[in-house]
C-alpha cells in the first residue's frame, strides 16, 4: 500500500484547474483516457501505470463528495472517505489553535490520540459514542461528534462506487474480461458484455468499495466510454459508420470494392456516377445488440483526385483526353446564379 504522505495532485493528473466544473473534469479526463489507454500504447510500459493514476484521479474528482474531502484533507483524503474525517478539531479549550496534520504520521495516529484523550477522562461530559468530552456540557454534541456522525451516514448512504472505464473498439464489440483494483481493495475480474457503448453503465454487484463501518461491499458502476477507432466509429443509433475513397474514373463507371466490417472484408457493389459524400448501407455488418441482433455498417464515400505527381504521363494523357470532349458541366446550375 502507497505511504498515505505520498500526495498525489489530482487536478494536475487531469491537467485541469482546481475551479474545474464537473463537465470539465469529464471532458479532460475523455481526452486523456483515450490518449493514455495501454491497448493504444503498446510501446510504452508506462502507459498501464499513467492510465490507473488517470483513473483514480477521476474517480476522486468526478464525485463532489470526495472532491470536497480531497481539496480540504489534502494527503488523508482516503481517511476521511472511510468514514473517519472529522471537522475541525482544537487543540485547546478555547478552540484558538487547530490541530496541524503533519505532526502525526498519517491521519489515524491523529484519531487514535483523539479517542485516546476522551478514554482518558479529559473533560466534563460524554460525548454521543460514550467517549468523555473536554467541552462543557454533556448535553453539547462536539465538532468531532458531528463529523464522524455526518461521515458515518454519508457513507452508509453511499456505500456504491463510480468508475470510469474506456475499452477499445474491439473489446467493447465482442465483450472482454477485464481485470481490475479499486484503491485499497483486492483485485477481482468483470465481464463486459458484447456490444458496449459509450454512455453505457454497467453495475457489478457486491465489487465496490467496502464500508469499513459495516464490512459490507457496495456496487461497483463501471460509465463506459470507447477509444477511437482509425476506420470505424460508433453513431449514437448504434449504426457504424466508415469512409472509403474512390477514384474519380471508380465514381464514373462504378466498380466492386472490398469493405472492411467487424466480421471481416465484404464485397460492396459501388453504382456507376456515386458522389462524394453519397452513403450506401451494408445491413446487419454494424454494432451488436442484445439478442443478437445487429445494426447496419454505413459506408460513406469520399472521391480523392491523384495530384499532377502521381499521375503517369499516359494518366495525364488520358484526362486531358477527357477534358477535351466532356460536356458534362458541374458548375450549370450556377449559370443564372445571382445574389
């Protein structure tokens, strides 16, 4: 376990401002998941170890509760999640000094002196968890009372947890096992079922984080999102989407070109005078949906012209051929054009 001195700066990790709102915590943490996650950064060893520091900086700053414990506990956040933070806790009767965390070794030891001083008989009163009290009357609820009663229910409240997940196209298509650690937990395996999508949020029951109050484990909420794909992408209907150039004399004539699909290439019969933008549909070579359904692949085609490089001289011959007996005009319809 990482030494609780070893203070991680979570609003750095996110490369954000400590007066972030929620949506840009969100946006940056997309931004960099994509751009750090292993599977796309094969070469690096240190990606696995920048995404896990990535993760864990979203799961802190994305929720407000811990964002808040986070930004007044600094290094002994993780204490306070825990359900053992307290308010603001004075060292004398008069309340004028308060207690300075790094003279104890970790936030614990701080509690334990705390306790220590009320089992000890230091005061007049009884607090509500039958500990003695320095501050006046016994009917008077201290501020030490109020945290840990406030924590305690907080907790209780809400024993689930949320973390972000970002998996692959691949893996979000045909379902993957993954393998993962919550902060201060043992690590255990989740199965994502085939036909994930971005948005999609998925509950694994009894994996969350325990509730040190009680034992018990709380749900794990894994918010899916997928890193892009060089070819496909994944419409919010669930239909695929890809793009595929052709070749101006391809456009002209038509021509029978090889697809590439989740189930591998197919054979698409491209019409004779297709446009530049035109979308032609392959059915049921899109996303997978439950019951094993399929939605379709759109193709959408982009005409690319060769520069005067790569064209041959007998190519070149040939277009100025073209040229020089077309009487198709694409500019008629601006003939009469006018303001």
């Amino acid at each position: 376990m990482a030494d609780e001195r070893e203070f991680k700066d979570y609003y750095a990790v996110l490369g954000v401002d400590k007066t972030a709102t929620q949506d840009q915590i969100k946006k940056a943490y997309r931004k960099l998941a994509r751009k750090l996650h292993p599977d796309l950064n094969p070469d690096d060893p240190t990606a696995e170890g920048k995404f896990k520091e990535l993760n864990e900086a979203n799961e802190v700053l994305s929720d407000e509760e811990n964002r808040q414990k986070y930004d007044r506990y600094g290094q002994y956040w993780k204490q306070a999640q825990e359900g053992r933070e307290t308010q603001s806790y004075s060292s004398s009767p008069q309340g004028s000094e308060e207690t300075e965390f790094s003279n104890y070794g970790g936030f614990q030891d701080f509690i334990d002196e705390l306790l220590n001083q009320y089992a000890r008989g230091e005061g007049q009163g009884k607090s509500s968890y039958g500990y003695n009290t320095s501050y006046g009357s016994p009917d008077i609820e201290t501020d030490f009372d109020r945290g840990y009663r406030r924590s305690y229910r907080d907790y209780a409240a809400h024993p689930d947890t949320e973390a972000a997940f970002v998996l692959t196209m691949n893996e979000a298509f045909n379902g993957v096992t993954k393998e993962l650690q919550l902060s201060g937990e043992e690590p255990f395996k989740v199965r994502i079922p085939a036909g994930a999508k971005s948005g999609s949020r998925i509950r694994v029951k009894g994996s969350g984080k325990t509730n040190p109050m009680t034992g018990q484990k709380g749900d794990l909420y894994l918010n899916i999102d997928i890193a892009p794909h060089p070819f496909f992408k994944l419409e919010e209907d669930s239909n695929l989407t890809c793009e595929i150039k052709l070749a101006p004399d391809e456009a002209v004539l038509g021509t029978e070109i090889d697809v590439p699909t989740p189930d591998g290439p197919v054979k698409l019969k491209i019409p004779a005078g297709v446009n530049s933008g035109q979308t032609l549909r392959l059915r049921q070579k899109g996303w997978k949906l439950p019951k094993s359904d399929r939605t379709d692949l759109l193709v959408k085609i982009k005409i690319v012209t060769p520069t005067s490089q790569e064209l041959s001289a007998s190519e070149r011959a040939s277009y100025e051929e073209i040229r020089s007996h077309r009487t198709f005009n694409p500019r008629a319809d601006l003939e009469n054009m006018t303001l």
